[in-house]
C-alpha cells in the first residue's frame, strides 16, 4: 500500500512538472491577470446592458449576437492555427482583443453595445489556438489534469474582485462599470506583453505555411464542412449534443444570473458578487480535490456527470426559489463547466493527429458556441416572454436539458 501511495506522489509530482513550466504557466499566469479584470466586470454585463437601455429580452438578443460573431470567426481561425501556427495567431490578437476594454467603457448605449460586442467576438477567432496550445504542451498521460489545472488557477481573482465590481456598480452606477472596464483593460496590456516575450510556437516548422489568402480563409469553412463528414459516428454524435442539448443549463446563469438575482430574489449587486466569489471557492476547492482523478476515468463520465449535478441543482432551484439554492447552483455549475468542458477538449485531443488538431477543437467550439447562440433567445423568450414575470420556465428547461445531455453522453462516447 506505501509503495502504491508513493507511486501516486511521484506520478502527481511528474504532472505538477509540466504545469509549471513553458506554454502552460505563460497561459495560466495570463488568464490570472485577465481573471482580474473580467472577474470585475463580466458579472455586470447583462445589468450594463439593462442600464444602458435594453429589456430583459434583449439582453438575451446581446448575447446571442456575440455568439453567432464568435461561430463565423471560429472555423477560420482553426485553419489558421494549423496553416499559421499557434503563436503568430495569439500574441497580435490579444493586443486587439484588449483594446475593446477601453471601447466598452465609453458606449452610449445598448445597441452601441451590441455592435462593440458584435466586432469583439469576431476577433476572438484565436481562441482555438489557446486550446491547442495547452493540448500540444501536455502529454496525454496528464492532459485532463492539466487542461482543468490551467482554468482552475485562474479562478484566484474570483475568490476576491467580483464584490469589488459589484460595490463600484451599486455606489457609482453605470459609471462604476465603466471604471471596471478601464482597469480591465490595463491589466489586460500587462498580460499580452507576457505572451508576446515568453510564448512559444508548439505547430512544426515542416507543417507551418506563409499566410494563406483570402480565398484560402475562405475555403476553411469548405474544409470544415469536409472534417466533420470525415469525422468518428461518436465525435459527430458529441457534436449534436453540444448544439441541440447541453448549451442550456449554461445560458441561464451567464444571461440572466445578476438580473435573476437581483429582481427575483432581492440580492442585490455587491451580495452577488460575494456569491459569485463563494461559489468560485467552493467549486474549486471541489476540483483540486477531484483533480488527480481526471485521468483515471473515462472521459465520458467526467463529460457526463457534471450535467446530472445541474440537474439536481436546478430543481432545487425551481423548489426552494431562494438565495442558498442559487448559490447551490453557481458552485455547482462553475466546477461543472471545467470539468465537463476538459473531458470534451481532452476526449478530442484524444482521436485527433497534431496536423488537425486546431480545426477539430474549432469545429469543437464554433458547435458549442452554435448550440449557444440558439439557447440564448429560446432562454430569453422563456424567462421574459412566455409568462411575463415569471422566469421559473427558464428553469424548467435547464432541468430538463441537463438530464438528457448526462444521458446522451454517457451513450455515444466511447
């Protein structure tokens, strides 16, 4: 039994190895700082949206619109992760996406907004080489582990800012946020000139090409179209599952949490930002605790599990109708998108060749992010529209769709 447990420490302290060293730490120490300032300001943003004009409805409309950007934008920047490589997409794109901080805190208006949003989501094409990065730095033995080790040391700054966020909205209104975005921004310049000096091409020179034409750009949605034909029955299966069931319990909270929990339950800014600070705690004391497991199980259990999870917390939820089960939820639902959403990555890194990777991790994300876009206004139209005043069908629909996506995944993956 002693020469089993050594045999553990030794294999963790092996993992530990290649999570604090090259892409790996570059990336986690960049998401910290970028936790900083979206941790004060992503919890306000559909309550900036209502504060700049938009109905409940619209708030959903918002969203919707910076998800279908980030579906057009996606498949090409999966092409170009594996034609360009990781790096050259990465470091310039950052600088960009950091600037939009500083639009969002001088717009007018919501529609302003949505246009500003609209834009910014169409830069964040080169998210799918963030993924492929960390995928190609970490050997399969450890990829589970380390895919969830480097969303869940990011998660610090939320043990701690977003009350900060919260007392600066209700204090100073909608100037408060417009501060929050400020300092978002800067320290978002501090974080790309980190990747900029530090970040290292993973893609092979013998594969890496010149930049491809527009007509070539182009042609990587004809490419993607053909991936998908070409892809395993179990992977075009998770595909469908992550359009059509499983985008639903993750909308609610991200669309209309801060405004659910201040209309609804009378919680108001600050105390919703000290939720979301309790729930990033708890939620990730939970995952360093499941965290030397992940590689021991299926991945589609570790994909599975965290939507039965939300389907107990949403009904309890929809029973209680009060704060504690709301913050249930919050923690349930945190550590259940990082560790369903690895499993997915993971799974993929699993069945996918390097030279591919980039394109079926996009195709991967442009699928969840299509299966967003369409949950936002059916969410929207339940929990505004259907009976006005009452969002409890939104719920419904949460409960409901987390125990078919669990069921789903536990019967096509293999």
């Amino acid at each position: 039994m002693v020469e089993g447990i050594s045999e553990r420490i030794r294999s963790e302290l092996s993992c530990l190895r290649y999570l604090v060293k090259g892409n790996v730490a570059v990336l986690t120490l960049t998401w910290i700082l970028f936790g900083i300032g979206h941790a004060l300001v992503s919890p306000l943003f559909s309550r900036y949206i209502k504060m700049l004009g938009a109905g409940d409805f619209e708030v959903s409309l918002v969203r919707m619109m910076g998800l279908i950007a980030t579906t057009i934008a996606l498949i090409p920047g999966g092409y170009l992760t594996d034609k360009l490589g990781r790096r050259k997409i990465i470091v310039p794109f950052t600088f960009v996406i950091v600037s939009f901080s500083f639009i969002y805190a001088i717009v007018p208006d919501w529609k302003t907004l949505l246009i500003i949003w609209f834009i910014d989501s169409l830069f964040h094409f080169y998210t799918p080489a963030l993924a492929v990065v960390l995928i190609d730095s970490l050997p399969p033995q450890v990829r589970a582990r380390g895919l969830v080790f480097s969303f869940l040391i990011p998660n610090i700054p939320w043990f701690f800012f977003p009350p900060i966020g919260g007392y600066l909205s209700e204090i100073y209104g909608v100037n408060g946020i417009r501060l929050a975005y400020v300092i978002d921004g800067c320290i978002g310049l501090i974080a790309a000139f980190i990747r900029l000096k530090l970040l290292k091409e993973t893609l092979p020179e013998t594969t890496a090409t010149s930049l491809p034409g527009f007509k070539a750009v182009i042609g990587s949605y004809r490419n993607i179209i053909k991936l998908a034909a070409e892809l395993p029955t179990n992977i075009k299966m998770l595909l469908i599952c992550c359009i059509f069931i499983i985008p639903y319990p993750m909308v609610f909270l991200e669309t209309y949490g801060i405004i659910f929990a201040e209309e609804y339950l009378g919680i108001n800014r600050l105390s919703y930002g000290a939720y979301i600070s309790m729930s990033m705690l708890f939620s990730t004391i939970a995952l360093i605790f499941i965290l030397p497991f992940l590689d021991l199980y299926p991945r589609k259990y570790l994909a599975a599990i965290p939507f039965l999870l939300m389907f107990f917390a949403y009904t309890l939820l929809y029973v209680r109708r009060d704060p504690l089960s709301l913050l249930v939820l919050m923690t349930i639902e945190q550590a259940s998108i990082v560790v369903s959403g690895s499993a997915i990555q993971a799974y993929v890194g699993d069945h996918t060749s390097i030279d591919m990777r980039g394109r079926v991790i996009a195709l991967v994300r442009v699928v969840r992010v299509l299966g967003l876009s369409i949950a936002n206004p059916i969410i929207g139209f339940l929990y505004s529209m259907l009976i006005p005043g009452d969002p409890y069908p939104a719920v419904m629909a949460c409960i409901l769709t987390s125990i078919v996506g669990a069921t789903f995944l536990l019967t096509v993956l293999k």
